[in-house]
C-alpha cells in the first residue's frame, strides 16, 4: 500500500507503510513466537490476516486551523493543523463523512480549538461506524459554548450521512492531552451503535472501548470462544470485558455461567444492553477494577479465566493472584506481546498451549496475540 500522506512525512504513524502485506504480517508473527515461545510445544496457529486498507472502524479527528479553514487530521507538537482527512486505513462509511464534517464546521462555525493560544472550543471529533454503515459521532469541545450549535445542526448532518445514528458532545475542558473527557451529553433519542459481529451485534454506547478492526474482533472472539468450547467451563470470566465481546461468545457457546469485570461504566451498560437484547440470562457484568474483582472474591475462581488489558498489560497483583489460583486454563489476548511476555513470566505454573496472532493494526508493527495458557497440577 501507498500513502501520501506517509511518502510526505506529513503522518508516519503507519511505520510498515511500503512494506508488501505478507512480510507485514510474517513479521508480526516472528515476533510473537521469539517473545513468547518459539519451540514446537506451542501450537502456534495460522495468523490471521487482514484487509490492507479501510479497515478502521474509527477515527480520532484532532481539528485545527479556522472554521473556514479547518484541518481534520493531527497537529504537531507546536500546534499546527495536518490534514489527513483522505487517510487510506478509514472504513469507506468515514471516509465520506469528512467532506460533510468540514462542511459542518464552517457552516456551524465550529471554531477549532488553538492548543497554543488555547482559544476556541472544537477539540475532536470521535467517529466510531459500524459493518453495515451505521455510525456514532462525538463532538469534543472545550466548554458547552457549541452545544447548541451542534444539536441544531442533527438534522442536517442526519440528512447528510446515512445511517448517523448516535450524536454526543463530549467535554474536555482542561489544557491536557487526551483524547476525551468523562462527561458526555447524548444529543441524539438512540444511544448506542450496534456493531454487527458474525455472531451476535454488540451495543456500543459512547466511552466504551471497541476493537479497531472489526472483522479481525470477529476471528478474535471466535478465537476464544473455539478454545472455551473445547474445556467445557461451567464458569467463565472475562476481566477487562470492554463492551463484553469475549464474555458474550462464551454464552452463546456454552452453558457457563459467565462474568464480565470492566472499569468502565458505560461499557458495562453496553454489555448488559446487548445481554438483554439476545435473551442471554447466564452473564452478569460489574463496573470495577478487575485487580479489587479477582482479590476480593475467595476461593470462587472460574474453569477459564479470559483477560483482555490495555497495553500496559494486567500486573504483578493479578498475575499473582491466578498463579496462587486453582485456575486451570487462562485465555490471554493481547495487543502488547511485550507485556504478554513479562505477565506470563511471572505465571511459571501455566504452558503456553496454543497461540495466534491476529492483525488488528495492517501497516503498523503493532498486531493482537491470542493465547491459550494451561496447566494440569493444582497449584502450591
Ligand atoms: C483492550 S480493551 C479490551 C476490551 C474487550 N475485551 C474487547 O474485546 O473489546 C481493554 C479494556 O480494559 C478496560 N480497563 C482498563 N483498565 C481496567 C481495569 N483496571 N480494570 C478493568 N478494566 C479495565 C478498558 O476500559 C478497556 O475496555
């Protein structure tokens, strides 16, 4: 694949943009392996692979520039606007927006935020779409100065963009570099975005995590819920369950009672909207750190424990903690393989089984591992 963009330094995020898919992805799985185990005692399965472009089911528009004049893209350390608004990777149902996001900018006179002034209100735009074309998109702005501008301009833009189902203001009122604030107000009557998986369609609502790529969330989750029907469980959890992806496949699957822990409060609403909607009555969800989860619940632990962590992965309390657990078999999936690695160091009792890597992030180094992690003696 080729990019503009990339060949005029203007963006460089897509650091193995030029580099022919294949090797792409045999990369990514040679890596894994050398992390994680390269011997023949791991069944290291077919890694699975992506389409190369518009694949993105988001996109984090920072705005900057003028309301007539505005960039939807990034901005650079000092502040100035790069518009990268014809980025290759964005799903076909974002790419046609942008054309209207501007249009909306100058018409409802959006005034962009200035990170170097710190005047003006519009910060980023947060657009999430779905498989079928429906999508969600969230105003992040400084102050409520827009809020009215904005929710004046929902017909229109529902005019415009086909299938525009949720319209939220989020507020960023701090100096600080993040991508969204905590309060978010919904502008539109539906709150959530259903996002249509082979199996079953997840509810989004805003706030919640959704993996970038949905068709590989697909082989993801099926991954899973593949290894989860070979053991049988009669209890299940999924710790960092987001919008409760892995838990829900689980259900569908097998008569385990399942758990879903997540930190966020508006993922967990999503979870148990979509629970709800299948009719699935085996699954509950809590709002809580999965750390204070696993510690606070005494000998109750589960036939499979499924984890999902940001980056930064899950820690020595909780890698500690399943280690001195009667836990049998552990499903690891990660977007770190480098976290991976070290948590799994600190499990010395589990054998890394089985193991695929998924690529969730075409033209970047970065990928998803899945592994199957297992052990036959009770622990110490
Ligand atoms: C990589 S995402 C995975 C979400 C989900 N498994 C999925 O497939 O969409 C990690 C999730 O962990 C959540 N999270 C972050 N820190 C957490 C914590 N300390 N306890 C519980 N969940 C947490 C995030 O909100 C996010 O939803």
């Amino acid at each position: 694949m080729q990019c503009s963009y990339f060949d005029a330094h203007l963006c460089r995020s897509c650091s193995a943009m030029g580099v022919p898919y294949a090797q792409q992805l045999q990369a990514k799985d040679e890596d894994a392996r050398a992390l994680l185990q390269p011997d023949d005692s791991v069944n290291w399965l077919a890694p699975q692979s992506s389409e190369e472009s518009k694949f993105r089911n988001k996109a984090k528009i920072v705005i900057a520039g003028s309301a007539q004049n505005p960039t939807l893209g990034i901005v650079t350390r000092d502040g100035q606007g790069i518009d990268l608004s014809g980025c290759g990777l964005y799903d076909p149902t974002i790419s046609a927006m942008m054309p209207v996001l501007r249009d909306l900018i100058t018409r409802a006179k959006l005034t962009p935020y200035n990170i170097a002034t710190r005047k003006g209100e519009l910060k980023n735009i947060l657009v999430t779409v779905s498989s079928s074309g429906e999508s969600m998109i969230r105003f992040v702005i400084r102050s409520k100065k827009l809020l009215v501008a904005i929710r004046a301009e929902i017909p229109w833009l529902q005019q415009e963009i086909t299938g525009l189902k949720v319209v939220t203001v989020n507020l960023l009122r701090d100096p600080v570099a993040l991508v969204e604030g905590t309060e978010e107000i919904i502008l539109t009557e539906q709150q959530t975005l259903p996002m249509q998986l082979d199996q079953l369609t997840l509810h989004l609502r805003p706030q919640s995590f959704f993996q970038t790529n949905t068709a590989i969330a697909n082989a993801l989750y099926r991954q899973g819920q593949e290894w989860i029907e070979e053991v049988q469980p009669a209890s299940v959890w999924d710790l960092y369950c987001g919008v409760g992806g892995f838990g829900l496949h689980a259900a569908l699957a097998s008569t385990a009672q399942v758990t879903g822990v997540e930190l966020s409060a508006e993922a967990i609403e999503s979870g148990r909207r979509t629970a709800q909607d299948l009719g699935i009555r085996t699954i509950n969800f809590h709002a809580e750190d999965a750390t204070a989860f696993a510690l606070s619940t005494r000998d109750d632990y589960p036939d499979v424990l499924v984890v999902n962590p940001p980056r930064r992965g899950i820690g020595k309390e909780l890698t500690d903690w399943i280690e001195n657990s009667s836990i049998k078999t552990v499903i690891y999936s990660s977007c770190n393989a480098r976290s991976l690695a070290r948590d799994m160091e600190r499990m010395p009792s589990y054998c890394l089984r089985a193991a695929r890597v998924l690529d969730m992030f075409p033209q970047t180094s970065h990928y998803e591992v899945i592994t199957l992690l297992q052990r036959d003696v009770e622990p110490r």
